[in-house]
C-alpha cells in the first residue's frame, strides 16, 4: 500500500517493510520495522540531521510518499527488507557504510548443507569460494540481527554449519535440537534436503506455500501411520506461524516497543490448592490489568519446575496476549532450564532470568540472559516480587474458598 507523507500516522502499528518514494515511485530507502508507524514517524523528527546523518535528511527531502508491506513477523521483515533491497539496489540504504560490510544467509553446495552467515568482503576477497555457495539470500545491512535470525530459523527447522556428516557421534546443536542429527547418522541425505528446501522457501518468503506443504506432508504421515514424524511437522507449523522474534527488537528505537516483563510464580501448601500467576511490568511499572492466574491441572503434588511449565506452555497458547520481551522466574537453575525448554518446545525466543532466594526467601541474585540482567535489574526484582505477591494472594483465594 502506498499513502503520502502527511498521513504517515495511518501506517499500521505492525511489523513489515516501508519504503520511502521520490518522483516517478523511485524506492529511495527500504527499511524494516517492528511498528510501521512509530518507526516511520521517528523520520519526522527535528533533529533527523544530527540522529541519522545528512545523507537521509537529503533523502526525506526528496521522498514523496511511503509504500509499505505488513509481515506476521520482526524476523519475516528483516528477510524481506534484504530481498527488496536487493531487488530495487535503492540509493540511499548505504547508509554511509561501504556494501563490503553487507552479510549474507547462504547454503552450501554439498550432500549435507551447511547455513552459514558469509560477509560480503568474505567473498569480494575470496575468502569463501562462491562456487562453494548453492543459494544466496540478501544483503542484510546489520550482521547482528542475521544472526539471531539464523539462531530463530534453526530452532523452527534445524540445520547443519559446521559438524562432520556421518561422523558417528552426535554434535551439541544436535544434542540441543538445533542440528537434525546430520553428525550422528540420524537422518539421510534425502531427508535432510527437505530441510534445506524448507529454509530456502522461508527465505524466499514463501512462508504461506511452506506451511501449505507442510500441512500435506503432516496428513500424508498421519494416514501412513507415521506419528511421530507427523508431530514433528506438526511443530514446525506452530512455529512458523507464531513467530516469536523479540530479540530482533534490540535495534528498534526504545519509542517503538514499550519494554514488557512477564514474571511467573507458583505457590501452594504441600502441593495442595496449587496456583500459577503471572505479573506483568511495562516500562519499569506494573501493569496489573495483564496479570493472569493459572490453576495447576496436569497433575497433583508438589513439583514447581512441572508446574512453571505447564503456565508457560499454557500462556504461550493465548496469541491474543501481547508477548514478553523478557520473561522472568522464580527460582534456580532447574527452573531457568524448565522455563527456556518450555520456550524452546514452541519456537519462542524470548531471554529468560530466575531470582534466586536465600533461606529467608529475600532475592539474593539472578540467573540467565547477562545482557538483560545488566540493562534491567531493577525492573527484574520489581517483576519477581509482584509475581511471589500475586502467587500467594492467589492461592489464599483459593485455599479459603474450601
């Protein structure tokens, strides 16, 4: 769709990609964004000058109006920046940079292909042989933001970067699920490709044609009896469409994406009247309109790190909720490992952080996501002790209710 600059504020508060038009509908800059509006909105600003350059206060002046593409997705936004960049080549994403500092997604030409992340220079220079190179997706201009699309990619369909095929043993990505066991010998050459079609049709933007696929590969081994395979599949689906890319965030402008912490705890008495909550803070203050309170249902008995599963798995089932950009838990290491697998089942990428407690049950020290811990401490302790406090007034509910 295409609207003037003046009612760049009827843009949609969505992920996608705009573009900025000169005369003629010249593509003058191609961006991506986590909101449409806010991020093309941050161009009108006085100081532009001073906080993008002169090179892109030259390019507003010619712009005449704003295309834009709506995308389910931070990382789907990202994939199709770089192929509309590519297309179009528009003069002033350059960004003052040379393009040797551009980076690409690319997969090697061999019986088990590698997805590698390989900088422009690399092959200007020569330093990866492009007869080596079988698909090529980009430029993608911030090499940072390629590779946690790379890491969000491999946890919704694993893949091989660097193990030795057939080597016996299984890797660490394949012990962690990233890699489908090319090492070990647990999948074929054939099997793999599949794989390996799936990433390039994702990377082409097909995801709509991928999930369709999909779904016929899922009823084809259902009726062969296959059911293994099938919710395999099956999980791929979910992932693909409940992309959850809040790490892809961190380059946004802080105007763009208000900072939400969701902090989940159980409490119960012996195992008995047991409840799950979460509390939610917004920007450093609590917002106890999106607290929500969990009943514990799989099973009956004391065991937490069982318990804070189950409320995840359940949470992450409500799409409607707006998600987290860093989830925080009440406990050690076994309830960090219990919330990141949990995450992990899903294809959700979200950084996790426990309060761990002394004797006294008093927050003593955080576990997890370093980067988070040094840039929001303050916000983390304020999450933990209005998750411990809503728990516990939760469960007295629930417990004088008999």
């Amino acid at each position: 769709m295409s609207i003037s600059l003046k009612n760049f504020k009827k843009l949609p508060d969505a992920p996608g990609v705009y573009m900025f038009l000169g005369n003629k509908r010249k593509k003058l800059y191609i961006g991506k964004a986590a909101s449409l509006k806010n991020r093309v909105r941050s161009y009108f600003r006085e100081d532009i000058a001073v906080t993008r350059g002169p090179k892109i206060a030259k390019m507003l002046e010619l712009a005449r109006s704003v295309d834009f593409e709506k995308t389910d997705s931070v990382l789907e936004a990202l994939i199709l920046e770089a192929a509309l960049i590519k297309k179009y080549q528009p003069p002033y994403n350059t960004d003052q940079k040379d393009d040797k500092s551009w980076n690409y997604a690319v997969i090697t030409k061999e019986e088990f292909p590698r997805v590698l992340l390989v900088r422009q220079r690399e092959l200007l220079e020569g330093k990866f042989d492009k007869k080596f190179i079988q698909y090529s997706f980009g430029p993608f201009t911030q090499g940072g933001n390629l590779k946690i699309a790379l890491k969000l990619v491999r946890k919704i369909i694993p893949f091989r970067d660097s193990c030795a095929p057939e080597s016996g043993k299984p890797c660490f990505n394949a012990q962690i699920g990233l890699c489908p066991g090319v090492c070990s010998g647990a999948i074929t050459a054939k099997e793999y490709a599949k794989n390996i079609r799936n990433i390039k049709m994702f990377f082409e933007g097909k995801k709509k044609t991928l999930i369709s696929k999909l779904e016929r590969e899922m009823k084809t081994d259902a009726k062969n009896q296959e059911f293994e395979k099938a919710e395999e599949v099956k999980r791929t689906i979910f992932a693909l469409k409940h992309i959850h890319d809040v790490a892809l965030l961190k380059n946004e402008p802080a105007t763009h994406a208000a900072f939400r912490i969701e902090a989940y705890d159980v409490a119960h008495t012996s195992g008995k009247n047991a409840v799950g909550v979460m509390a939610v803070v917004t920007d450093g203050v609590p917002d106890k309109k999106e607290y929500r309170t969990f009943n514990i249902k799989s099973f009956e008995g004391v065991n937490d790190t069982r318990a804070l599963a189950e409320i995840i798995d359940r949470r992450l089932a409500h799409h409607e909720w707006k998600y987290p950009r860093l989830i925080v838990v009440d406990g050690g290491k076994a309830q960090l490992n219990a919330a990141e697998k949990a995450l992990n089942n899903t294809g959700v990428f979200i950084p996790v952080v426990s309060v761990i407690k002394d004797e006294r049950h008093r927050a003593k020290g955080i576990l997890g996501d370093q980067a988070s811990i040094r840039a929001h401490e303050k916000e983390i302790f304020l999450a933990n002790a209005e998750s411990h406090r809503f728990s516990l007034s939760r469960h007295r509910r629930k417990r004088d209710r008999i």
